[in-house]
RNA sequence: GGGCCUGUAGCUCAGGUGGUUAGAGCGCUACACUGAUAAUGUAGAGGUCCGUGGUUCGAGUCCACGCAGGCCCA
C-alpha cells in the first residue's frame, strides 16, 4: 500500500465536503477548545448577525476574518471560547412581518394585536438560521452554533435590564428631547429609514427670507442672515458664523423701506446678494425707489471676531424673552458660504444641527412654559404657532394693514399647509408670507423671494416634514467623554485610522446616546413612571420585577404577576400591562419605549453569560475580549455601544484589537445587490472553488479594511497559482517517497547542519517564513501573512527548491543525501500545512493527513487533525542570512545568465565555458562561490571565474549614496552628485585606499568616507554584459569544437527522451540505438560522449554506424539525423 | 454639508521615517524545458504613480486645493 496519496486530478470543493465530515464526527472544534483547558484564554466576541435574511458574499469575508486569528492563537497554546450569537430585534424585522402580513403600523393594536405581531417577529427573524448555519460551518467557521446567545431570549433581556439599572442609578440614564424628524400630519416621529424612502425628498417652493438682525447698541448696522423656513425665526436664539470664513460689513440700503444702512455677511456672499451693475454707484447718489442700489465695503474681518456679538431679537415677544447669551454670536463648524449670507440663523427646537451648536455653545432655546412648567417649543404637535405667537402675529396684521384670503385667528397660523387649502385662492397667505411682509415693513428683512429646494414629506400623508423635539430616554455619554476617549486610545484598531479618525473624531463629538424607539418588537425598557413623572422605577431583574408587581397586587392594581414560571417573555404587550406603584399609592406605568437594538449588540460580553445572575467565573475570564472584527460600518454601532457601556459601566474598554473591514464590492468596484444581479451567492461560489481558495483569495488580494473587489476570477487563480502549485509539489513527493518507501521519522532523521547547502537555505528560507507568519499575526495582518506563505511555497520552495533537487529523488538507491532531501521537503510541506491552517483550514488538515498517514501507521504520535497541533516556533538558529543572500545571488544571476543566452540565441542545452563577474569585496566572492556548483548546472556552464582589482579589467562607477549625503550637504547634494559623477577609474581607487577624499565644492573643500559613496561595477571590456540588482555577469559566448560537440550530445539525448516517450517505455526500461553516419563533427560527437548520451537515456548500446532501415529521423535544429531506437 | 478611506502597468495589488532605473502576480508576446508534463521555467513589452499648486538639493512618499469612487453621519 502507498503511503502517500497520489492524486491526479483534485476536487478542491470535495475537500471541504469530507474534511468538514472528518471534523464532525471526531468532533475536532470541541478538542481544539478542551485541549486547551486551563491554558491562558484569548478571548473572542461573536458580533451577532441577523438570520432574517439570507448570508452573501461578504459574511464570507466577516466571519473568515473572524476565525483566522481564533485559529492561530489555538495553535499558539490559547483557550479560545467562541460563542456565536444572534441579533433578532429591529425595525428590519418589524418592516419584513408588515410586507408579510400587508399591513402598517398603524394597523398594529387594530388589524393586529402587538402579542400576534410580536409573535411573528420571533417566528420570522430565525427564519434563515439553518442557511446561515450551513454557510458557517462550510466555509469553515468554528464558533460554537449550538449555545448561542440569541438577543430575545429573557435571559439575555434580563441582563440587559440589570446595565440599564446600573446606568440609571449612576445618574446616566435620563429622559430628554431630541430633534426628530415628525409629522405633524400623521402625529408621528419618522425613522431616518423612512426619510429615506423613495420619494420622500421632494422639490418645493417656498419662501425664503434673507432677515436682518439688529446689533445691538449700533445704529442701522444689521447681521443678515437666510432661511427657507420663515418660521422658525420667531424661535432664533443666536446666529452661526464660521471663525475661518471672511465677513464683511458693507454699506447699503434697504430695498423695501430704502433707509440706509450697514450689514454684515461673509465676503464670498456679496456677488449672491448685490447686484452687479450697482457695482461703482455712489451712496450719495442714490435715491429711494432705485433698482439699482449701491453698495460700498466698509470694513472686513474674520468670523472668529464677531463672536459674542449681541443683537435684538426679530420678534420681541413677551413671555419668550430669554436670559443672556441668548440673541449673540456663536461659532459653528458646519457654516459655509456656499449658499445664504455664511451666517447662519439658529432655531434650537426646529434643526438638529441648530440644536447641537446651542448646546455646545450654551445658548438657551425659545420655549415657553406650559401649565406643568415644562418647556415646549412655540409650534404645537399639529404643526400650528402656539396663541403666543399667533397673538403677536395677529396683532402685527392689523398694524400693518395685511389682508389675507381669510381672517387669521390665534390658532390659525400653521407653519406648513396643513389644512390642504388652496393655495391659488385669493390673497391667499401662509404664515412664511405673512411674516415676510411683517419683517419687510419693519426694515428686517433683506431679500425675500422663492426658493426650490428639496425638502422631506411624510411618506404616509406626503406633508412636509417638520423637525421638532421629541421625548427620548438618554445614556448620558458624554459625561464619561474624556474617560470613553482615553480607554479608546490603547485599542489596536486595524486600520489604524478608524481608530484615531472614524472613531476618535465621533468620541471627540460625542453626543448622548438616543435610546428611545416607539415600536414593537424588541427590548422594553424597564422603566416605570407615576403620571406627574415625579417617580421613576428602573426595574434591573426579574425577580425584581415580580417583588414590585406583588406591591401593585396588594394594592389592587394588578391581579397577578405576567412572569411567573419557566415560560418568560418580557416582550410588548406583557411588559405593558405591569402597573407598579409609587411610594404615594399612585399607579405607575411603563415608559412605552423600546430601547436602541444597539444596546442589545453592544451589552453581550455580558448578556451571553447572563451576567451578572449567572456565570460570573466565565463572564471574568472572558472579558475584555482579546479581538473582534466587523465591518467598517458598524463603527458608530457596535464597535462604539461596546465600548460604551465596558467604559461607563466597567471602566474598561471591551476590547483589545480590532479589525474593521472593508466592503466587498462586485468586480467593477459597485455595489452588489440583488436587484442589479450582481451578487455573488456565496454557496454557489463554494460548491465551485472550495472553501479554501475562496477565504485565501479573499484575505491575501486586498488588506481586509481595503474594500474587496471580489473577481470569481482572482479565486480560480489562487487556486491554480497557489493551491495548484502546492499540491503539485506534494505530488512530486509522493511519487518518489512511495517509490523509495520513505517515512518521515524525527527520531531517526540527518540533522540539519549534515544536510546539503541547498537543503540548509529551504531550511532557513522556512524558519524566516515561520517568524514572518508569526509577526504579521500576532500585529492582525492576514494578508501579510498569507502573501509570505504564497511566495515562499512558490517562489521558494517549488519553483527553486524542488526544480534544483530533483535530481536527488530520482537517483539511485535510498542514501543519506537522499533521505535529506525527503526530511527537508516533508518539513517544509507539512511546516506549510500547519502554517496555512489557519487560513485554509481544510485543504491544510487534509494535506497534513495525507502526509503524516503513514507515520501514523508506522506507530508514531500524529495529532488527529493540523488544528491539534501546537505551533512550531521558528527556530531561530537554522536561519542563515548569509546562506539566504548567496542563494538570492545565485538566483539573479542565473536570470542574467538566461538574459544573456537569449539576447546571443544560446539555448541552455548548449553548453558554455564560462561567465566571469566582477566582484567588489571578497565577501561577495565567499556568497557566491557557495552556490557556485549551482549556477553552474542550472545555467548549464563550465566555469566562473571572478573579476576583481588585480585583474586590471574591472571598470567600476561610483554614485553618491543619497539618503546619507543628503542629510550632510542639504542644498548643496547637486554639487556633490555632480563631483561624484565625474569620477574616473583613478579617484574611485584613490577613495577606496584611503577609505576617504576630499572633494571640491565652489572652493569649499570637503571630505567624503567610503560609505557615502556608492561604488558598483559598470562592465567588462569586450564583453557582453547583464546587471540588476547591484550584480554584474558577462558571458562568455565562444563555442569550441568540444562544445559544440557536448551540446550536439545533449541535443540528442533531448531527442532520445522524446522517443522513449513517444513509444511508451517505462523509466526502468532499457533501450539499445543506432544512429547512421552524418558528418565528422557530429559522429564525433556521439563517440566522445558516448557514455553520457547512454546512461541519461538508459541505453545499453550505441552505434553510430548501425542499420537504421526503419528508424526515425530527428530534427536537430541545424540538422537532421537518423536514428533507430529499440526496446531491449 | 461633515468625518474617514481609496486612487501606482490592461486587471489585482506591494512600495518603513522623502534619496535618483517605481516593483510583484495575472494577462499578453517570444523562447526554453519535456523523469513534477492537463505541469514547469526564462525573458520581453507594458507607467502622465488621479490633477493642480507648494515645501525641498531631491516628492509615488510631506502640505494645500481640487477631481473620481466608497463608507458612515447629517
């Protein structure tokens, strides 16, 4: 029986299918984790996909990323817990079950209970568990599937509650507002996901005004600043400026009451807002009516000067008159002056971006005080000014005189068209209109006209949009900002610059973390409140639930607790129907919110021990997690809510090392997707190619951060290049280890330092390999890591190693020359398998079997599978740099030598006598002469021979060393090259003697040492020459008749191979051959390498004068001979 | 609109701290090898290093402003 597998054909995807089979059933994941028992732990935390859709392409790339480093640090000796984990909540589940059933959200408690909905959430979002589990386990993902966490469970809800207690009482958790997209229309917030929808965004008209802003104690001087939303200005509270940006304060007057006046925009404003053709006009001259009016550059500044600048508020309203800062400058970083007067009017209740530049700059808002004392924004929920503002309004009609197509009272004044009137009645006025004509009577406004712009409609009524603040329960981040910076800043993150940039910018801006949804299925947040909201409950337990509900059924509140038994679901609706009680006796009841699905990703280190009720020992050993990877997109998700709640919660970061990876794009570099038919099905992919070639294409093309463009093509040629090549390699070893019956025995093996120089370099070529993959993991770069791999097996190791060592497995009997070059090329292979394990996790296992069966079989301990092993460190004193460099010569220049042949037509059959190079130091001669045999077989020469100073031939040029000179000379390095290049034969020689010489620089005189020169052969006199690479190779081309005649010799054995060949002989076969008579100089020929021609082709006898009736006529390029071979 | 990433040969990618002939693989062309053979080797052609300015004796590399593509957030 063999002992080494032969195989002519391999079925790469087939692989995967029985290795994967192997591991099943010996149950190779749960050993590799057992077997490390009471090892040091390397901790990895699963990101939880979700299964209500189908895997793709790029699940490949995330979970390969994720299982290549809990592999490697396996062989290193790590325990390596992997938990798997699912995420079930979220508006992506809610939005399929609506598609599925046809129905809204509006019809949830009407068409729909939330208990019949909730329950076909849970039902739908595991729907594609069994392909995702098949994906995983296919491309060869170990992460435990059979207990995995799974975020609805209430188990994993409990936990979560008992964080959440834990930020509540650190005074962390809080309720505020936020501004929301909302539809006044429909009376609901908008997710941005709704905004999104296709024509949401429409292009309107609406009336823009350009309003001037008195400064205060200045007489007719104004900031003007632009708005499309007219009605948000009785709400302004401070005005935005950029500090950078160029303002101006020009003199001018006003187009609708024609005073004169100073206002103040940015400079790059100026062509938007004044004409032209007044360009030149005198102030003087003009008169009130002009079209034309004139305007005059008084003064100019930057941004930064104007801050704190106070002016008057438009409406001065009482009962909305607000404290100082209010009505001032402020900075704001997202002012431009691409449109608008590069100032910016803020309406803290009505812009996100207006809302957080008052904040920061700690100016209040406009509100007023309803009957409770809290502060509400001046528009209602209905989209309508508030009497406040409709009095003012009202009253600033009649003083003005303005009609409209019906009389306006208090509660009329909408801010958008909300009643559906018809806008082409008439007289027809909205608000935006009325206001104008108010601040145009009033000398505030500048320019009022109609704009186009696109604005957001609720998709359900397709009303504008309003932003407005909304209710929201808080995580008061940005009280822990500096903590959550500094913790971040000792994570690793791959790249580097998501850290410091994507990440490190977002901390830096850190805002506090919105946990409120209003919908339906996922986590409740736990908090209970009395109707004056005077008392809040956060409940952080089960039992502590069921211990508060008692209280409500003593009081007569509840009949019985929800939660009582095995069968727990802390969903909507049950959670909804606690009441608790206050310490008055009052009813309390649930804040209806649903908590951000990011909380429930970002609290699993926790929640999938459910700790802290259970498994507090596992839970500690396993945290902070040691890696993670996820894609770049899950940044400011899960990446930060991790991060978050380890920082405000443990004072920890939650992970060490991170890889945030790219997106695999379609081969053009677009976006895959399933409508445009671009995506690429993962299964199909594997069942084509294997698992194997795909995780190695994936991770060795592109750093994984780099987006991928994935080219079915790349994987098919890193399967012939890489996986081809190998497994060609281990099919040569085959071939003669089954022929010579050799076992790898490490107790009975040549030491290294007996073995040949060429088996020595694959040896030190291999321990360098070692070090590299070992580098380049432990600093989480795979693609490193696989490219060393790549090159070493095929650069190195087959396309050198095993093409100069052929020889050796086919000669002769088995010796010790021979056994070394099986134990080499078995230690590389198998070297290689345990190195590539990692990433080709089941092509390697299957070749480590293939070579190691038969060990196995001759008694000696084989570990069940390559994943078993423990890794083989480099071993540091079988690396010989020298030896590396006189190989890579040797290498280089036989490619010059096969440059040369070719540039004279040489083929390599044909022997030459010698090729000289010129040799700069005696330690270059030593690396040389080493693989001196070497070269000479493989370029197929007799000699080399080495020039150097004795010779008197050696022309040499000298180049100045840059990086060195340059430090010392700067700005003069131009005179110094230009000397240096003008150097002859004699000052070259002169420096070299001296080790120094003095140079001349414009009278300057300087001196330069040896090593600041650069000194290299240029050629050889009369000779044809090749260099690269620092190294000079001249060939020499003369043929002798002796030549000549071995190379006729070679030519024929080439021919005689052929027909042995051809007519089908086995290699042991013996032949006899006839040849007739040609010329002198062939007949020659065969006779005086008669010997050599016979044992190359293993014949018996040659004739060169014999019968060849029959026989076959060779084409020997320059001439034809007869011949007649014969099987003896 | 903001933050971040990417842009080098037809394609996919390398190119510490700036240093003078910008590399590799694939593909292409030619040749060689024929005892790894449905393999293999060698050589050759192929470049506006996205653009424009700047810093510097010297820029693919540093700076500024753009352009194109992408991600995230508004």
């Amino acid at each position: 029986m063999k002992k080494y597998q032969e195989f002519k054909q391999v079925d790469y995807p087939g692989i995967g299918e029985s290795v994967l089979s192997y591991w099943q059933e010996n149950k190779i994941f749960e050993k590799s984790v057992e077997n490390r028992e009471g090892a040091e732990t390397f901790t990895f935390f699963e990101g939880p996909p979700s299964a209500n859709g189908t895997p793709g392409i790029h699940h490949v790339m995330a979970r390969t990323l994720k299982d290549i480093f809990c592999r490697y640090k396996t062989l290193k000796g790590f325990q390596v817990k992997r938990k798997g984990g699912w995420d079930t909540h979220g508006l992506p589940v809610e939005l399929q079950v609506e598609k599925e059933l046809g129905i809204t959200k509006e019809d949830i408690g009407k068409k729909i209970t939330v208990e019949e909905y909730n329950k076909k959430c849970r039902e739908t979002v595991m729907r594609f568990k069994n392909e995702w589990d098949d994906l995983t386990e296919k491309i060869g993902y170990w992460v435990d599937l059979d207990d995995p966490y799974i975020t609805f469970d209430p188990k994993y809800i409990e936990s979560l509650w008992s964080l959440l207690k834990r930020l509540f009482e650190k005074d962390l958790l809080y309720k505020g507002y936020t501004i929301q997209p909302f539809s006044p229309a429909a009376g609901t917030g908008l997710s941005s996901h709704e905004l999104n929808q296709p024509g949401c965004y429409r292009d309107v008209k609406d009336t823009s005004i350009t309003a001037q802003f008195k400064v205060k104690g200045r007489e007719n001087e104004y900031i003007i600043a632009w708005t499309t939303t007219p009605w948000t200005l009785p709400s302004n509270s401070a005005l935005a400026i950029g500090e950078k940006l160029d303002y101006v304060k020009v003199k001018t007057f006003n187009p609708y009451t024609y005073q004169e006046q100073t206002v103040i925009l940015a400079k790059a404003r100026m062509g938007a807002l004044f004409n032209k053709k007044a360009e030149g006009l005198k102030i003087e001259d003009y008169k009130p009516g002009d079209k034309l009016i004139p305007f005059e550059i008084v003064e100019e500044f930057k941004g930064k000067d104007m801050l704190g600048m106070e002016y008057e508020p438009l409406f001065p309203i009482e009962g909305i008159a607000l404290p100082s800062p209010a009505f001032t400058v402020i900075s704001a970083d997202y002012v431009t002056t691409e449109d608008g007067t590069g100032i910016v009017h803020l309406a803290k209740a009505f812009g996100a971006d207006d809302f957080r530049a008052l904040v920061q700059a700690g100016v209040p808002g406009v509100f007023v005080k309803d009957e409770q004392g809290n502060e509400i924004p001046v528009v209602d929920k209905r989209g309508r000014f508030l009497p406040v503002i409709g009095e003012y309004l009202q009253a600033k009609m009649k003083e003005h005189e303005i009609t409209a197509h019906k009389e306006y009272g208090v509660d009329d004044f909408y801010v958008k068209n909300y009643l559906k009137e018809d806008e082409n009645a008439a007289d027809y006025k909205n608000t935006d209109v009325i206001i104008s004509i108010i601040l145009k009577n009033e000398n505030k406004a500048f320019k009022v006209e109609k704009y186009e712009h696109s604005y957001p409609h609720c998709w359900r009524t397709d009303m504008p949009v309003l932003y407005y603040p909304l209710e929201s329960w808080f995580i008061k981040t940005t009280a822990c900002k500096d903590r959550l910076v500094e913790l971040n800043k000792t994570i690793n993150w791959k790249p580097e610059a998501t850290g410091t940039g994507r990440f490190g910018n977002w901390l830096e801006n850190l805002v506090d973390w919105n946990l409120s949804r209003s919908r339906f299925w996922g986590t409740p947040l736990p908090v209970w409140r009395n109707e004056d909201a005077t008392e809040t409950k956060c409940i952080g337990s089960i039992a502590e639930l069921n211990e508060e509900i008692g209280k409500s059924i003593e009081k007569g509140f509840m009949t019985e607790s929800p939660f009582k038994g095995e069968e727990v679901d802390l969903h909507r609706p049950y959670v909804d129907d606690v009441i608790l009680v206050d310490s008055k006796g009052q009813k309390m009841f649930r804040e209806p919110d649903l908590i951000d699905v990011w909380f429930d990703s970002g609290a699993m280190p926790y929640a999938q021990w459910h700790y802290p009720f259970e498994n507090e020992e596992i839970f500690k050993a396993n945290y902070p997690a040691d890696y993670i990877a996820e894609g770049v997109d899950q940044t400011r998700g899960w990446f930060f809510t991790l991060h978050a709640i380890a920082v405000m919660l443990f004072d920890s970061v939650a992970f060490k090392n991170v890889i945030a990876n790219g997106l695999v794009l379609d081969k053009n570099g677009n976006k895959m997707s399933k409508r445009l038919g671009n995506a690429v099905d993962p299964f199909k992919t594997l069942k084509e190619y294997g698992p194997d070639a795909l995780r190695w294409y994936m991770l060795s093309n592109a750093n994984p951060w780099d987006n991928l463009k994935f080219n079915l093509e790349g994987v098919a040629e890193v399967q012939r290049r890489f996986f081809g090549t190998l497994q060609n390699t281990y099919n040569f070893f085959a071939l003669y280890a089954n022929l010579d019956h050799f076992t790898y025995d490490a107790s009975k093996m040549v030491s290294v330092s007996e073995r040949p120089e060429l088996d020595r370099w694959i040896i030190s070529k291999l321990q360098s390999l070692i070090g590299e993959v070992e580098n380049s993991m432990d600093s989480y770069d795979a693609t490193r890591a696989t490219r060393a791999i790549m090159n070493f097996t095929v650069d190195q190791l087959s396309n050198w190693y095993v093409r100069l060592a052929r020889k050796r497995f086919w000669r002769g009997d088995m010796n010790e020359d021979k056994q070394a070059a099986y134990e080499t090329l078995y230690e590389c292979l198998t070297t290689i398998c345990q190195l590539m394990s990692s990433f080709a996790p089941f092509y390697a296992d299957w070749m480590y079997k293939n070579l190691t069966d038969g060990a196995k079989e001759a008694g000696q301990e084989i570990a069940e599978s390559v994943h078993l092993t423990d890794w083989n460190a480099a071993d540091e004193t079988l690396i010989n740099k020298d030896l590396e460099t006189s190989m890579q010569l040797a290498q280089d220049i036989s490619s010059l030598v096969h440059s040369l042949r070719k540039k004279d037509k040489l083929k390599v059959r044909q022997p030459l006598q010698k090729i000289l190079i010129p040799i700069l130091s005696e330690k270059t001669r030593e690396q040389i002469q080493h693989v001196e045999e070497l070269i000479k077989s493989e370029v197929n020469i007799k000699g080399v021979e080495y020039i150097d100073d004795a010779s008197g031939i050696l022309v040499k040029s000298a180049k100045p060393n840059f990086p060195l000179l340059g430090k010392r000379f700067g700005p003069k390095m131009k005179l110094v090259a230009a000397a240096i290049n003008q150097w002859g034969q004699e000052e070259i020689a002169n420096i070299e003697r001296n080790g120094s010489v003095e140079i001349d620089l414009d009278g300057e005189k300087a001196a330069l040492s040896l090593e600041e020169v650069l000194i290299t052969s240029q050629d050889i006199p009369g000779w044809s020459v090749a260099s690269d690479n620092g190294i000079t190779v001249a060939l020499d081309v003369t043929l002798t008749n002796e030549l000549k005649q071995e190379g006729i010799a070679r030519d024929l054995v080439n021919r005689i191979q052929n027909l042995r060949k051809d007519m089908g002989l086995e290699v042991q076969d013996k032949i006899t051959i006839k040849v007739a008579k040609l010329n002198e100089q062939v007949d020659q020929a065969l006779v005086n390498f008669s010997e050599y021609i016979q044992s190359e082709t293993q014949a018996l006898s040659l004739s060169v004068n014999g019968d060849v009736a029959e026989g076959t006529v060779l084409d020997m390029d320059d001439f034809e001979l007869k011949v007649k071979v014969e099987k003896v």
